[in-house]
C-alpha cells in the first residue's frame, strides 16, 4: 500500500511516530525535536561524571551540537508531513489519548497495554519492557483462551440467589406498604363520612330552627301588613270624599270615615319583639377547635334538647289527624271559592248597574257617580276580604304540609 509506505518514510526512527517538527542533522537524517531534546538532556545528565559526544541515532556519526534549536528546521518533510495528516481519511490503528495524533504501534508487556512511540520513549512506560504488535497477539491470543475457558465454568447461580432474595423482598415490603396504605384510605374515607353526616344533622337542625323563627314573626308581620294596608284604604276614602259638594254625602261619608279610624285606633298594634328563647337555643362553636378525631360523632346538635322534641298523645290517632288536617283544607279552598264568586257577581253587578244608570238617569250624572264610588267601595272591600283568605290558606297549607312532613304522619 503506498500510503503504509510513504507513512513508513515520514516516521520518526526515535518515536515511532510520525514526524513532529522535524529536525535535520548534519548527516541528512531526521528526527522529532522532542526526541533530539530527550537525548541531548541525557547527554547533558552525564557529562559530569563520563562526557560524551552527540552520536546520531541513526549512523552514530558524531555530531557537534550546542542545542536543538542550532538545528535546521526540514520545512520540506513537515509541509509533507502535515499535507499527509490532511489526507489520511482513518488512522490505521488507534490514536493515543495522552499524545494526540500518534499511534498506538507498541506493545508495554510491563503494563499489558498499547502505547504510542512518545509514551516508550519520554512518557511514563520509558523503563519498561517492550515488544511487538505481532509477539503480543500472539501471547493474548492464549491468554485469552485460557480466559474464556475460564469463563465458561463461571456459573452465576449466587447472583441468581441473590437476586431473587431481593425480588422476594421488595415484593414484601412493597405488599405491607399498599396493606398500610389501604388502611389509611379506610380510615380517611370514614372519617369523611363521619364529618359530612354530622355536618348535614347539624345544617338539618339550623334550617327547622329557621323555619321556627319564621313561623314565629311572620304572623305579627302579617299583622302589621294588614294594619297598614287598612290605613291606606281609609286614607283613598278619605281622597275621595273631600271634594264631594253634596252635604248629606259628605255627612254620610263622613261618618264611616270616622268610624273606620275609630276601629284603627283601637285596634291594638302587635308587639315589636317576638321571644324565641324557648325556639333558640345558644351553639357554642368555640370548644370544636379542641375535639378530637375519635369524638368527632360526639358534637352535640343545636336541637338536642327537650325543647323540639315534640310526641303526639296517644288519645289522637294518626288517621284522625289527617282526617282533620284533610276537612280543614277542604274548608279553606270551599270559602276561597266561595268569595271569589261573590266578587266576580259584584263585578257583574258593577258593569249592569253603570249600564242603567247611564241608559235611564241620563239627567242625573252625579247620583250615577256616587253610586259607582259606592260599587267601587264594595268592590275593594271584597277583593281585600279574597286576598285575606288566600294568604290565611296559604299558610294554613303550608303549616299542615310542615306538620305531616315533620312528624312523618303520611
């Protein structure tokens, strides 16, 4: 091959290697500059005791040489040198790691590995005993037999145990794990059950309280309501009458306007306070921060006491108070349908007689209008006596359905 040829011409005979910095001596032959300052040194080392002239490697000519850069440098075989590196693809055997670039062509027997020329001769592996790439395959070569023969009689049957003691054992403790960790999802899991059906009995307890606060007020604010509204209705009556020129009208006007702030004054006003002690009782929260997980099914609930507990006589029995329940419900729808009926035949009423008195008292507008402010009257009488009636069976279905739902009486 003549690239193994020209890389034979280009390698230094001191270093094996390829030239680096190449110097030429006086006898024509070449060498690496490091190699010539590694010979030179050692020159230098023994001239105390034995000097000696410098020989060259090669022919041993003695040379006069007072240092390595008195040297000519051989710029033709570096240029060749460094154009070779450029077109040289892959190295041929592998490169030293330590001294980059060179090859690693010998064989340390010392150390059993390959080193390059610069290791042999200045690196670490300088004392040690060498050989060829060709005597040290052939000498690893039957090691290597040895070796594998070796190997092959290697049984891994400890490993084999070994691994799976270990296999057992994470198997183990991995089951103890999810045992303690199911453990603790059952705990937490009644925990939360525990908490949330305390916290719905407690809620439960606080919206029938409401209820009772409700049941409590809401009738004096009915009260009020209807006070009020009474007061307004004077008051229209009275709009409507001042200006009125007839005297025996105005008189007779007059009278039920005082009579009707006479019944005002004297009905008597609900009271403004409502007492609910016996409904409410006081719920401390504050001791909750200190109760424990164990105790948590023990707190107590706002109606836990004797106030709400309410038992129906034995002398009533259940199917006798429905029956009452039913016959009273029954009452309240007959009457509402009973006073709508009058206030629609007193509508009626109202648009016939409107319709006479303008056909035959055509001469007598302002009797026909009294006679209408007098329908008027009747009628907002009536509507007020309807919507008294809804509201009073409003509530009474409403407080039936609460007691049947309450005492669980269906």
């Amino acid at each position: 091959d003549m690239m193994e040829l020209l890389e034979e011409d280009l390698t230094c005979p001191i270093c094996c290697s390829l030239f680096d910095d190449p110097r030429v001596l006086p006898c024509s032959h070449n060498f690496c500059r490091k190699c010539l300052e590694g010979i030179l040194e050692g020159n230098v080392r023994n001239v105390l005791w034995r000097p000696s002239p410098f020989k060259c490697p090669t022919c041993r000519k003695e040379t006069p040489v007072t240092g390595v850069n008195s040297l000519q440098v051989n710029y033709s075989l570096k240029g060749i040198v460094e154009k070779y590196n450029k077109i040289k693809v892959t190295p041929k055997m592998p490169v030293c790691k330590v001294h980059s670039g060179q090859p690693l062509n010998i064989f340390c027997r010392t150390d059993m590995q390959l080193i390059c020329g610069v290791c042999a001769t200045r690196g670490d592996h300088t004392k040690h005993v060498f050989c060829s790439i060709e005597e040290a395959y052939s000498q690893e070569k039957r090691a290597f037999e040895t070796l594998f023969q070796g190997f092959e009689t290697w049984r891994c049957g400890d490993a084999l145990s070994r691994l799976d003691t270990l296999e057992t054992s994470k198997r183990k403790a991995l089951q103890m794990l999810t045992k303690d960790s199911d453990k603790v999802k059952e705990f937490f899991e009644k925990l939360q059950h525990t908490l949330e059906q305390k916290r719905n009995e407690i809620l439960s307890d606080f919206e029938t309280m409401k209820l009772a606060v409700m049941q409590a007020y809401d009738p004096e604010i009915n009260k009020l309501n209807t006070i009020l509204q009474e007061q307004r209705m004077a008051f229209n009556i009275a709009e409507a009458f001042k200006d009125v020129s007839e005297p025996i009208i105005f008189l007779q006007q007059m009278q039920e306007f005082r009579e009707k702030i006479k019944v005002l004054k004297e009905t008597p006003l609900p009271c403004s306070t409502v007492d609910i002690s016996p409904t409410m009782k006081s719920f401390d929260t504050s001791q909750w921060n200190g109760i424990k997980l164990v105790d948590v099914d023990k707190l107590s609930l706002p109606q836990e006491s004797n106030t709400f507990k309410f038992k129906i006589p034995s002398v009533f029995s259940r199917r006798f108070i429905v029956n009452s329940l039913i016959f009273l419900l029954i009452l309240a729808v007959t009457r509402m349908s009973f006073v709508e009926s009058v206030i629609d035949n007193l509508q009626c009423w109202k648009s016939q007689f409107l319709t006479i008195s303008l056909s035959y008292l055509a001469d007598t507008v302002e009797i026909a209008d009294h006679a209408v402010f007098y329908w008027e009257q009747m009628t907002d009488g009536a509507s007020l006596l309807r919507e008294k009636c809804k509201n009073y069976t409003l509530v009474v279905l409403d407080n039936v359905a609460q007691f049947v739902c309450k005492y669980k009486l269906l």
